[in-house]
C-alpha cells in the first residue's frame, strides 16, 4: 500500500500544480494583486539570477527490512546560485555550503543554449545502518555506517509552456553509493555502498524562477508550488563491502537489482516580490520534500518475495530563499 501511495504522489503533484496555476479561478486574486513589471532588457528579457537559501533536512527510510534502518545524516546547508543569460546562451553556478560554512558538500552547473540545457549536480551522503530487532525492546546498534558517498545527477532537458506557465522536460541519470539492505532466503544482507544507477525521463515545474529568469510580471505577493517527478529504470549493485547479519563479509548468489522506480522533490511556501529600478527581488518560504524509490518493483518482486532491495527515503525540510534578477 505504501508504494502505491508513493507512486500516486510521485505522478500527482506536478500535474496538480501545473493545473492549479494555470487555473481561470484564479483570475479574481490577480485583480487584487499589485504585478511587478519588470523592465526590459538587451537581452530580450533573459534575465540574469542570484539566490541564497538556507535549508534544514531531515532524512528517513521509510522502508526497512526485518528491524534495519538506513539512517542518512540530517543536514543544515546553505545554498548558493548564479545563472548568467545573454541572448540564446545560459551559464548556471551552484554550490552548498554546511551551516559552519567549513565544507562544500555539494557542486552544481547548468549549461544551456537556445531550448536546450545540461545540468551536472555532484553531492556526497553520509549516514549509518542501523539494526534492532523488532521483537525485543533493546537499543537500536549500528552495524556500519558510510561517510562522503559520491553521488552524480545529470539531466538533459528543455522548456516548454510560455509567460511563466511552463514547465521542463527531459532525460535524467543518477548515480550513487547508496547504502541498502536486502534480504534472500530468509538472510539479511547489508551494504553500506552498493552501486545504483537510475535512467528516467522526468517532468519539472517552477513557474516562479522561470517567470524571474524570463523577466515576466510577478505578483507582489502569492504562494508557490514546484515540483519534479521522475520515473524510470533503476539497477543496485552490491559491493565487496557487503556484510551477512553476523556481521561477516559475505554476498548473496542474487547481488544485482534491477526493475522500475522514481525520484520527486516538491516544494509549497509563499513569497514576497519588489521590483525597482530593473531589479526584481524575492523573498520565500517553503516546505520541501524529496521521495526516493530508485526500485519500487525489482527483478524478483513478482518471481520471488524473498529478495527485496527496496527501502525508499523521505528527505524533508523547510527551505529559506533570497533571489534577484536583474
């Protein structure tokens, strides 16, 4: 039940949101709302943008198997972004600083020319696994824990939609250390670096940055909604550092994974916008949430129902954002 839930939020909400703006209903609340006009610009109102967000995340596996957890680390980051436009050509800048500011956990660019545009998103996870057994009440212990997991998201992708009621599409692919635990014949098996690979066509909405990037009227105040739903075909690998439940190296004859999966991140606040003197500024407020499932249904999921490699992970936080265009 709880990953035909997931799959109905995961295809749901972008369509919902891209309805929702795009909605007659909401003709009576423009009346009432002040519009920001941007001024015009050389570069026929491509816009260049700047932001600053503070998010705080907290990570959890929403599946476990027989009283293991994969417990990812909760993160407090600040997150820096820059994109230059002149005429058909885009250059995007990012990076996430932690919160004392001493390590740069993640990196971030875009490259786009004319309807066209590659993204490169290089992270690190660290986290533990955690196991207690269901039918006692002792303490949670850890069995391993993994620290500065690579992780690498590529998408290649276009717009489509006009005057800020759009939204992208396109091809994604990640790849990552990601810490699982698999069961086979009744064996308990955990990895904290098995290999994953996701190849998945996705769908994103942000009509508030497009409409800042692109220089279109923006309400003075409003709510906003954005959101990415990807789904696709996944493959988990296990490593040579893959343990039995007695805590010796050992990998099951079934070491490889495949099947269909999906990866969403949504975010709903509210936002304040001014505009002066060509400069459009924002400020918002939202709450965001990222759903995993890279193997909602795996290669034995129908033949066998004693392999299953497929925690999923709710990643969710509130997210603080400055922003500029000009």
């Amino acid at each position: 039940m709880s990953k035909m839930i997931l799959f109905f939020l995961l295809f749901s909400l972008p369509i919902l949101a891209q309805e929702t703006k795009s909605s007659p209903v909401k003709k009576p609340l423009e009346k009432k709302t002040e519009i920001q006009k941007s001024q015009p610009d050389s570069n026929g109102g491509n816009h260049n943008y700047f932001s600053f967000s503070r998010s705080q995340k907290q990570n959890k596996a929403t599946t476990v198997t027989a009283g293991y957890e994969v417990d990812f680390d909760d993160s407090v980051f600040h997150q820096f972004q820059f994109q230059k436009r002149y005429k058909k050509l885009a250059v995007k800048l990012g990076m996430d600083l932690s919160e004392d500011a001493s390590k740069i956990i993640r990196y971030s660019g875009m490259l786009g020319f004319d309807d066209y545009i590659l993204s490169v998103e290089q992270s690190k996870l660290s986290g533990k696994i955690t196991y207690k057994p269901v039918t006692q009440s002792i303490a949670r212990v850890t069995k391993t824990s993994f620290k500065d997991n690579e992780y690498l998201d590529i998408k290649f992708f276009r717009p489509f939609g006009y005057k800020g009621h759009g939204g992208f599409y396109g091809f994604m692919y990640y790849a990552y250390d990601r810490p699982t635990v698999v069961k086979v014949n009744d064996v308990i098996y955990y990895d904290p670096k098995a290999t994953t690979r996701h190849y998945a066509m996705f769908f994103s909405v942000d009509t508030l940055r497009r409409m800042l990037v692109e220089g279109d009227p923006i309400p003075s105040f409003d709510w906003y909604f954005t959101a990415l739903t990807s789904f696709g075909l996944g493959k988990v690998s296990l490593s040579s550092q893959t343990k039995s439940e007695n805590d010796i190296l050992a990998k099951p004859s079934d070491n490889s994974y495949s099947g269909v999966g999906g990866v969403g991140e949504y975010e709903l606040g509210i936002y304040y916008s001014m505009t002066k003197y060509g400069y459009t500024g924002i400020i918002k407020v939202g709450y965001n949430v990222q759903l995993e499932a890279p193997l909602m249904l795996n290669s034995n999921t129908v033949s066998r129902d004693d392999v299953y490699p497929d925690e999923s992970l709710v990643n969710h936080g509130l997210n603080l954002t400055l922003a500029m265009s000009f």
